[in-house]
C-alpha cells in the first residue's frame, strides 16, 4: 500500500496533481480572529489602508480600490468567502498578493509575523465546514499551539477572475 508523501496528496482528487511544495516560508495573518498563513513567495508587500473607494457594479467580495503610491489596487475581503465573520471593525490592513501578473490585495486583521516553517508542520485540512471555503483552505499549518488554514493565492484569484473582480497588474 502507498502512503502519501504529503497531506496535500492525502487529500488530492483521483486525476489531479498535488502542490509540488510546500512554501517555507509564511507570512501570517489574522482574519476575525482566526489565523491563516499566505505563502511568502506569493506576497507583494504590506500596507496600511488609508481610504477605500468603493467601485459600482463590483462583486460583494470587492470592498473597493485603494491607491497604493500611485498604483489601483482593488481590495478584497476574504471572510465571507471563508465563512468568517465579517462583524465588528472593518480590517484596516492590506496584504498585496499575486500570481503571475494579477495582484490585488487582501484585507486582514493583523500581519504578527513572517515565519520559517517546516514540511511536517502542515496537516491535511479537514472536510468540514463550507465547501466553497475547503477550495481556498487546503492545508493547516501548525505553529507551536496553534493551527492556521493556508490560503491558495492561485484559487483565491482565480475565483476573483470568476466573480469578475478587477485585478491590479504588476
């Protein structure tokens, strides 16, 4: 009997190709209270949102666009997507993330830090919850006490692709 080599391999479809790797490093963030890892490779830069301008006719995943020294950037709250709750102050941080040449940046709660992690630190993550928020959650890494969802930066746009969501370019 084979083993997976990896939980993403535990948890991959028949037909389909697993994450060749896991990242190595991670920067952290909190969103309504829980923590989630983005792949360092993946992050642009992040930044304190000043103002928000909301665009009309934008899907309700699109809080708006921000200018970010000169640049569009269109801001995106991912907590509905993950079934988080978007109750209380709205997050005032954005996480520029892209893949290829899309970007846009993400709201979040708080960036603690930028992390060293190791391949036995992710776990498969588990089939519960709200399917639509498995698709951006395929992982869990585990810090020391606590476990975080590792959001896919690729699934994250290409859904804004879908919902059509303006995306910076870079």
């Amino acid at each position: 009997m084979d083993l997976p080599r990896s939980p993403t391999q535990a948890l991959a479809p028949a037909g389909t190709t697993p994450h060749a790797s896991y990242p190595s490093r991670v920067c952290l963030i909190t969103l309504s209270g829980g923590l989630f890892a983005l792949d360092l490779r993946s992050v642009r830069e992040v930044f304190p949102v000043e103002s928000i301008t909301p665009v009309p006719g934008m899907p309700s995943v699109l809080s708006g666009v921000t200018n970010l020294r000169g640049v569009v950037v269109p801001l995106v709250d991912v907590r509905p997507l993950l079934g988080l709750s978007t109750a209380g102050t709205p997050p005032k941080i954005g996480v520029v993330i892209h893949h290829g040449a899309n970007q846009v940046g993400v709201l979040v709660d708080q960036v603690p830090e930028i992390r060293t992690v190791q391949q036995d630190q992710f776990l498969p993550a588990p089939r519960t919850g709200e399917a639509d928020a498995q698709s951006f959650v395929s992982t869990i890494l585990r810090i020391e006490d606590r476990m975080g969802g590792l959001l896919e930066v690729p699934t994250l746009l290409a859904h804004m692709d879908a919902a059509g969501a303006p995306r910076g370019n870079t």
